[in-house]
C-alpha cells in the first residue's frame, strides 16, 4: 500500500488533525500521488475553517 496524507496546520486547529489516502501502490503513480495531494490540501483548509 502507498498514502499520501496531509496535516492541519497547527496554528488552524484546536488538534493534530490529518487527513490520509491509502492505494494499492500497483494502482498508484506520481501523477495520482500530486492530485491526491491537491485535493487533501483543499480538504484540509476548508476543514481548518470549520474545525476553527
């Protein structure tokens, strides 16, 4: 399995808070690995705005 995971920053939560995505690697590239990551990243700060 690969994942890429992606933290809420600190400062923008009241706790540690990470969002993750496992895949079987065979079904995983750099390419998926990059827009699994940009689409975490937009998760977690809208998440940090409700979170706040």
């Amino acid at each position: 399995m690969g994942s890429v995971a992606v933290a809420l920053s600190a400062h923008r939560a009241p706790m540690q808070v990470a969002f993750d995505v496992s895949v079987p690697i065979s079904r995983m590239n750099h390419a998926d690995q990059r827009r699994i990551s940009a689409v975490l990243r937009e998760i977690a700060e809208e998440a940090a705005e409700v979170l706040h």
